[in-house]
C-alpha cells in the first residue's frame, strides 16, 4: 500500500473451492483471480498497525489465561490424588492449595515443586493484569471504545475485541450482518418454501463471540435479580426475563448476546451513546 498498490484480500475458506490440482503458488493465483470475478465474494478489510496491536495483546492474554487454567486443574487433579480435595474457584483453590502446603504432614519432597506452581499462577495472573493496565491505557482516548463500553455486558475487553477484528461498522450492511459475521445467528436449512432454522452458526471469531455471551450471562443475571426484587426494568431487561422465562438460561443468554452485537454496530455506527429504553418510532 505504501508503494500505490491497491490491496485486497480474500477470505481463504471461499478462495480454496477454487483451487484446481495439487497445491501450488500457480494454482493458488489462479483461485484468487477467479474467486476475485465473483462478484458474491467479499474483500476481506486490512488492519491497521492499531487494530493488530490491540489484537495481538488479546491473543497474548487469552494463552496466559489458558495456561493459568491448566495450571489451577493440574494441582487441583494433584493434591485430589494425595487426598485432598479443593472447592471450585481459581482464588479459593490457591488459597486451600497454600494451605495444605504448609500442613506438616504434607509430603516433603514435593512442597517444594507444587510451591513453584503457585507462584507460577501468581505471576500469571500479574501478567493479565499488568495486560488489561497495557489495553485501557492504548484505547484510553479512543471514541469508539468510549461509546461501546456504555453498552450492558460490553466491557474494556470486548469493546477492544470488537474494534481490533471488525474495524469499522460501514464493512457490515447491517447489524444482522454484523451478529452472523460473529456466528450469532440461526444456521438455516431450507428447501422450497420450507425454511428451517436451528442453532446459531458459530462462524467467525470464537473468541468474540465467548466475550459477547459471557457479557449477556452477566446481564440477565442482573435482569434476574431485579425482577426478583421488584425493582423496574428498562426494555431489553424485560425482553431478557420473558424469554428465559420461555426458553430457558442458556438460549436466553445466546439470544441475548445477539442483540447485544446489533446494539453495538448501531451505537458505533450512528455514534451515539447507549439508550436501553430507544424505541424506532
């Protein structure tokens, strides 16, 4: 692009059907440019040098989680062998890890390798903190962050996630668009006049898609406690509760996820803040 040259890039999973033969430099060209006449066939947005950083501190942040992960059920499967049995919780299995460590009939010789996998978990989860100071400090005076971590459930990291993967709002032609890039919606099977649609796709980026659902888990569940206590809620909480009511907790939380994505592609298209109660007249 810096040399004046035009840069598109095409989705490989489309290009590939193309392909004729054995793989070779050659016949990948050839896919590309008849991938390229299809006119149904997308140009795939580059990133800019900011989207990637965002992007590759995510990455870097998701392996650190995986790891500290492992790390809690490999001691917790070690010391069930030696039978001791720690409670769920990543912070109350260190904290009973330590102490049954410290117990004097625990084995000598291995206190001190179970030690340094504590310390490990404890460096872990610095690093992940040290991480999310790194993302809120690069995004501290980004517009868009701003207005998409006024959405419920859209927090500093899916916020960044967003803005790192999609890039820009006007790549989507809608927010139904938007939702099943992200593998939100039905997957459909139709034939006819007769449509059948099933579960959600989950096409696109796993990871967005976990931090969308994971932000309507923690949404209805807030609903929920509202609507237990009595207390007044605004329109997509009274939308949520009804349909676990009708569906059940985990389709809710889906259902709920989707309609998040689409809040925040109108949020970040039309630029304006958050509304919970906003009707279209």
């Amino acid at each position: 692009m810096a040399a004046g040259h035009q840069v598109k890039l095409l989705p490989a999973q489309y290009v590939r059907p193309y392909r004729r033969g054995n793989k070779t430099d050659r016949a990948d060209t050839d896919a590309l440019l008849e991938a390229h006449r299809c006119e149904g066939i997308k140009p795939v947005p580059v990133r800019s040098v900011e989207q990637q950083q965002i992007q590759q501190l995510h990455r870097i942040r998701e392996q650190w989680k995986r790891t500290r992960v492992q790390r809690i059920n490999g001691l917790r499967g070690f010391l069930r062998e030696l039978g001791h049995a720690i409670p769920a919780g990543a912070l109350t299995a260190q904290r009973h890890a330590r102490e049954i460590l410290e117990g004097a009939d625990f084995p000598p010789a291995l206190r001190a390798s179970f030690t340094v996998v504590l310390d490990e978990i404890k460096a872990l989860e610095a690093n992940i903190r040290e991480l999310e100071r790194q993302l809120a400090a690069l995004t501290r005076h980004n517009p868009v962050v701003r207005l998409l971590t006024k959405v419920p459930g859209v927090g500093l990291l899916t916020s960044t996630a967003l803005l790192a993967a999609a890039g820009s709002p006007h790549h989507f032609r809608s927010g139904r668009h938007f939702s099943s890039w992200l593998g939100l919606t039905a997957r459909e099977y139709s034939s006819g006049s007769t449509r059948r649609l099933g579960r959600i796709t989950k096409r696109g980026d796993t990871y967005l898609r976990m931090l969308l659902i994971h932000g309507a888990r923690s949404v209805l569940t807030r609903a929920r406690q509202l609507h237990r206590a009595g207390q007044k809620l605004n329109r997509i909480q009274h939308w949520v509760v009804q349909l676990e009511a009708r569906v059940g907790y985990n389709k809710a939380s889906v259902a709920l996820a989707n309609k998040l994505a689409r809040i925040c592609w109108a949020t970040w298209k039309h630029e304006r803040d958050f509304d919970p109660n906003f009707a279209i007249q």
